[in-house]
C-alpha cells in the first residue's frame, strides 16, 4: 500500500474484507487480486464507458500477477440491470467455462457492481467476486456492503442478494476521468453519511466539498475513507439490514427511488441525484413534523445547492418535470423494500447527523412533502 492509502476493514467475522483507497491502485490491482484468486482465473466485467478507459490497466496487472482473464463488457447504463441483460451477461459468463475457483471482478460504477455482484451469488451456485468501484458513488456506496441486484418494473434492486466481495479497490484517480455530473452525484451520498450520524464530517464538507469536486486528491481520499468507515461500521451491525441500523443508509431514498421510478430510470436522473433531492425532501418533512430544527433543513438544501446539486424535482429534466403527481410518487414509494405490514418506512432526522427510521408514518405528511418539493 502506498504512502497515500487508506485502508478501511469491514468486520464480518471470517467473511472480513478490506477497502483499499489511494492514487494509482489500478495498477496494482493484479498484486493486490491474486492472493485471494486460488484458482487464478478471473473474469472481469465492465461496460463500455469505463472499458476503453481502465480495462486494459487491470487486466495487464491481473496477468502480470499470473491470473488467466477473461473479460465481459457490457452496455453501460441501468438497462444493463434488467432481467434481460442479465441473462445476456450470464450466458456471457458461461461462454468462458468459469469452475467454482473463477473469481468475477466488477469494474465501474454502480450498475456493474451491482449486476457482477448477483452474477457471482448464483454463477455455479456462487463464485467469489472483487470491486473495483470507478465512480465517487460506487466507491463510497454500492460497492460496500454485499447488496447486489437487479431491477424490476415494480422498482429498484427487488430481486437480489446480499453477497460481500472478497476485496474493494477504490483508485481515487479514477475519479479524474468523471463527467462532473457523475462527481456530484456520487457527491450526494458521501453528504449523506455526514446527514445520518456525523454532523462533523458534514461540517468538514461544508468546508472542503468544492475542493473534493475540483480535483483535489487528498480530500476525495479523505471522503471516501470516511464514508467507508462509517458504512463498514453499519454493515458489520447488522449486515442484512434484519434492524433500523443498515437502513439509515437509505436516507433520502424512499423519495429517491420514487423519482426514479417515475423517470424511467433513464439519463435526465442519475441515483445519486435523485439521492440529494430525497434527502432535502427527507430534512424537510422531518422539519414539518418538528422533529428537526427548521435552520437544519435550510443548511441541508443551501449546501447541496451550492456545489451544483438539484434540490427540488422540479429541477430534473425532460418530460417527467411537467407530468408529476404527487399521489403516483407516494404509491412508488408504497413498493419500497423497506415497508413493513403495508406501511411506507421514512428514514428522518432530529438535525445534522441525527438520522432515524420511522415506521408506520401516516402517509399524508409524506404527500405534504412532495406537493410542496413540486410546488417549489
């Protein structure tokens, strides 16, 4: 590990992996891959954004290392999560005769960790898998934790598995390659760890956000190692999310994937914008509850907007942000997998770094909520 890295543990007993986080690991992938590749094949897949970009890097390192590998690309884009594609990915994988000591890599962002991840949970009834998370999302969020999964048209992620990988390998100079519109919305979910328990970590974005986003290295680091740490901590307390713990992860979603779901999963919303917008519409019904200081609410909105991230769906475009209706957003929500005994389950907060599940919420604050976030 270089001078610059970071590493972060995930304790999970004899399942236990470690994050690796600092400048230049692609290169390093293959020595840091193979002691835990026994059969020495791998098969890497990876889509065709981030291929032409980082694909040859790894699998040069993997051979320098001995590991024999194949690889899958696979179109980019959350259409490569449906039940489709992931027949076509698996067929793909099959083509190359993996046995049981094959060990699938994930290379990109979110939707390629997420579909090797569940590739590998039922490929020959389960294979080892490693990320190699590109993106400021996958690498602070998706790519730890085991969930993996696919999309339905009844929403996001309903057919899946928990299956933790054996490694993550998170290359910040990766990040350099980003649209700055991939930055920001990976950018939502690192805010989000400082929004759950963390009120100082939120206060040090406030301070250092802009740098991060800019470019510079130490900060991004400094990020991602924190929001590692923080969700390490949550996943390895309860790693299935059978309590209130792992859920606090999903602050700002339940309205998230509501506005996903009603643009189609398509380009004019990425996750993690659609994260940022959730959390202020989360901060904002916890305010209209009085649970939460009205002034916290403010400060969330005023920092997601000074960086450049929508606040309000009204500011997501194409068709969808002239058709909304607030009663259609609440029914996606009534699919959230969350829910218990047919009520919508709201993760809210008491303030900054205050975060909370609330279950069996009345749903009229929620649609409150999303008349006055269309309204706005």
């Amino acid at each position: 590990m270089s001078e610059a890295s970071r590493q972060v543990a995930v304790e999970l007993g004899d399942r236990r992996y470690v994050i690796e986080i600092g400048a230049g690991l692609l290169d390093r992938a293959g020595k840091l891959c193979a002691p835990l590749i026994t059969g020495r094949r791998a098969i890497v897949v990876t889509d065709a954004v981030v291929a032409p970009l980082h694909l040859d890097r790894v699998v040069r390192s993997l051979d320098s290392a001995g590991v024999r590998t194949d690889t899958v690309v696979v179109p980019a884009g959350e259409g490569s999560k449906e039940f489709g594609a992931f027949q076509r990915l698996m067929e793909a994988l099959l083509d190359h005769r993996p046995d049981r000591g094959t060990v699938l890599i994930a290379l990109g962002g979110g939707v390629v960790g997420d579909l090797t991840g569940f590739a590998a949970a039922v490929l020959l009834r389960g294979v080892d898998f490693i990320q190699i998370p590109t993106t400021l999302l996958a690498q602070v969020d998706s790519s730890v934790g085991g969930k993996t999964g696919i999309n339905t048209r009844h929403g996001k992620n309903l057919v899946g598995s928990f299956h933790q990988p054996r490694l993550v390998i998170a290359d910040i100079t990766a990040l350099d390659t980003l649209p700055r519109r991939e930055l920001l919305a990976g950018y939502a979910e690192v805010v989000k760890y400082g929004l759950i328990d963390d009120a100082p970590f939120f206060a040090w974005l406030e301070a250092n956000g802009r740098s991060l986003l800019d470019g510079d290295h130490a900060a991004r680091t400094e990020a991602v190692a924190r929001s590692c740490a923080a969700k390490a901590r949550i996943v390895a307390g309860d790693e299935r999310e059978t309590g209130d713990l792992r859920a606090l992860l999903n602050l700002g979603h339940t309205f998230g994937h509501a506005l996903e779901k009603e643009t189609g999963y398509g380009a004019n919303l990425l996750h993690g914008e659609a994260v940022g917008i959730g959390m202020v519409m989360a901060f904002d019904m916890s305010a209209a509850l009085s649970l939460c200081p009205p002034q916290d609410a403010a400060r969330v909105r005023r920092h997601l907007e000074a960086v450049g991230l929508a606040t309000s769906p009204r500011a997501i475009p194409g068709d969808n942000a002239r058709a909304w209706d607030a009663a259609r957003l609440i029914d996606h929500m009534r699919g959230d997998k969350k829910n218990r005994d047919g009520r919508i389950t709201f993760v809210l907060a008491r303030g900054i770094g205050q975060a909370f599940v609330a279950r069996g919420t009345d749903e009229a604050p929620a649609l409150d909520t999303v008349r006055r976030a269309l309204a706005a």
